[in-house]
C-alpha cells in the first residue's frame, strides 16, 4: 500500500503528501547512518528519544519517527530533530517536532539537564514536523521568543491553523488511510485477498494505533508562529554563548535558517540536509547548491541535520551537493540540446548515485529515493534551470 507521506515537507510539507514508501512485513527499519560525532555521549533518554551532548551545554534530541507505511515500514512521518543550548541564564531549543506531546517529553528531557527556562525556542523553516509544538512552548513559558526568519512567519501561521484541520476533518486522507488500515485487520487479509502472517498483524496494528494517536495529536496542535523575526542573521547571546541564525533563504524550503554556535562549532542545519535522502519534494535545488557550499566553510565538530544522526564533519554535506550539481548540469545540457521537460525526465539519470543514498535497500531510502529524487527533483531542476519556478 502506498500512503501519504507529508512528513517531511509541506506542513511538513505539502509535496510529500504524495510519496509513499515501501516496506518488508517485518516492520520499519533503519538506514546505516554516518558516523556519529565523538563526543555525542547520550545523557538522557525516553521511550522515544534520546538526548545527545555535543559540546558543553549543547544538546541534539534525535527522535523515532511518528508513522510508518504499512505493509512495508517505511517512514511516512518523521519528527524533526531538536536542538537544545544552555546558557549562563537560560536554554535556546531547536526546532519544536511533529507531536506536542513530543514536545513535552523534549521539555522533560530537558530538564534532565537543566533547571533554567527556555527563553528561545528557533523555528529553521515552516514544515510541521518542525513546529507543531511551538504551541506547547509558548504555553509552559509564557515569556518565551520564538524566533524565526521574517518571512517564514506567516508561512508558520497559515499551516500551523491550515494544515491539522484538514488532517483530521472528514473524508481527509488521514482518516482515510486509517479506515483502509482497520478494514485489513477486520478482515484478516490485505489488499489481495491473502491471509495475513502473525507478523503482518502485529505490525499492522502498530500502524493502526500511530495512525490514530496522529488524529488524537492534530487536535491539540495550536496556532503559535514566531514573534521574533529577523532578516538574514541575527546573534542570541546567552552569556557566554554565542548563536549565530542564519536565513540561508531558498534551499529545502522558502527559508530555511541556520543555527550555529561558532565557539563550540555546532551546526543545525534544518531539513537543508537530512538523512538519508535529502527533501526536493517541495525544494529550490539550484540555489539549494549555493547554500550548501556556504555550510560547508563552516568548520563543524557536531552537524545535526533536521532529520537523522548526528554527525562530525560534511561529508554528507558534499554527497548532497554533488547530488543536486549532477541533477543541475544533467538537466542544462539537455536543454541547450532543445529538449522538452518530457525528454529531461526520461532521459536523465542519477542512478549512478543512488547506491551512496539508499544502503542495504533500507525501505525508507528505497521510498524517499524513489519519490523526492528520481521522481522529482529533475523536475524541480529543470523549472529552476529554465527560469520558471525556483
């Protein structure tokens, strides 16, 4: 079955309502992640989570994912990674995840560490998974900023107002999804007739029972957009620590903002990279290259994607970059050659780089290559390279 997998971009982003993703009966699994920073110690952990040191008083919280894909496992619904700096008198949080509930275990994770407030929670784009808990932020301290790029401010708004509605009213394809999920485990069989395994019911109620907490969750996401803006980069002192933002402007999204705290050489970088195939859904790929060769001069000890492990140095940040400069040269010189975009897609390949994305054939790779890369970002390519849309 192939299911709506929004996650990732467009509230969290509307493009990717369309992928899907592929899996084994056996459930979801993992693709091989880079290696991890050293120093990147776990220091706290739930059910779902764990919080990561990466320096002194900087934190990532990498999360499981919310939904899978069934039968297959792939990830139709991740929640964004969450930074976490303390500072001499307060904490300045990353990103605020797909659930609020989430965010409240982010909270109490947090205070694993720390009894000091949160005077700044920083949005690096508008997608969901990134800011569905602003609202529980904003509700456990009154005084918080959340801070973000001017322009993604109302962008935030919209979708944060826009976006759960549809998701849990009527008819919509969530509840949709859900209903065809209960039908199989009602009658035992899937779309084909066939008996289902012991394994596939098991698994097949886990995606039940994901997919329910995702409408009882939508319910409580509340409208909370940025209330600091800023343009191009602004510097939060928290007493000794420096936290450079940066509004790196079109690359994954309209916007996306950097967090970068040059002492420590600690990066966020948002979904401008995420692992372990990057988001075109909805993305501008050719000045998406120009944004990745400045993060690449930025000396790092610590990378933390906005999806994915930690990391210590860029060389994913290359890999990606010579992804999207392959898409980009590919599809110029067809086009001077005076081929359609028909012709760009059926004729351009990337497939001599899909084996350093997809390892093992890890289901969410296969899905996330399938759909963000070979089904889209030619086509994104081609409108930037033509002038239309970028």
């Amino acid at each position: 079955m192939r299911t709506a997998l929004v996650a990732v971009a467009v509230a969290v982003a509307v493009a990717v309502l369309a992928l899907a993703g592929r899996v084994s009966a056996q459930g979801p699994m993992s693709s091989p992640a880079p290696a991890p920073a050293a120093s990147a110690a776990i220091v706290a952990r739930d059910a779902g989570a764990r919080m990561q040191r990466l320096a002194d008083g900087v934190y990532a919280i990498v999360h499981d994912d919310a939904i899978h894909d069934w039968p297959s496992g792939a990830v139709d619904w991740p929640h964004g990674n969450t930074g976490v700096v303390v500072g001499d008198d307060g904490v300045l949080v990353v990103d605020a995840t797909f659930y609020p509930s989430r965010a409240r275990a982010d909270i109490a994770l947090i205070r694993q560490v720390t009894d000091k407030p949160v005077r700044y929670l920083v949005n690096t784009h508008w997608h969901g998974d990134h800011t569905h808990g602003n609202g529980v932020y904003r509700e456990l301290f009154p005084g918080i900023s959340i801070v973000g790029a001017r322009e993604n401010r109302d962008f935030i708004a919209l979708n944060l107002a826009r976006y759960p509605k549809n998701a849990i009213a009527a008819g919509s394809t969530t509840r949709k999804a859900l209903e065809q999920l209960e039908g199989f485990q009602a009658s035992g069989k899937d779309s084909a007739g066939r008996a289902l395994t012991a394994a596939e019911k098991t698994s097949l109620a886990a995606a039940i029972r994901e997919r329910r907490t995702q409408l009882a969750e939508f319910a409580t996401i509340r409208v909370a957009p940025p209330d600091l803006l800023f343009d191009h980069e602004l510097t939060l002192v928290l007493g000794r620590k420096r936290v450079v933002l940066r509004d790196r402007d079109r690359a994954n999204s309209p916007h996306d903002v950097t967090i970068y705290l040059p002492d420590e050489r600690v990066l966020f970088t948002g979904d401008i990279l995420v692992h372990p195939v990057p988001y075109a859904m909805a993305s501008h790929p050719v000045p998406w290259v120009g944004v990745l060769r400045d993060i690449e001069a930025l000396p790092v000890a610590a990378l933390v994607p906005g999806h994915g492990p930690v990391m210590h140095d860029h060389a994913y940040t290359r890999q990606v970059r010579e992804l999207f400069e392959a898409a980009q040269s590919r599809v110029a010189a067809l086009l001077r050659e005076g081929k359609t975009l028909d012709d760009v897609q059926k004729a351009v390949s990337l497939d001599d780089f899909r084996a350093r994305f997809v390892v093992n054939e890890d289901p969410t790779a296969v899905a996330y290559w399938d759909y963000s890369i070979k089904n889209t970002l030619i086509e994104r390519t081609y409108q930037c390279v033509v002038g239309y849309r970028c």
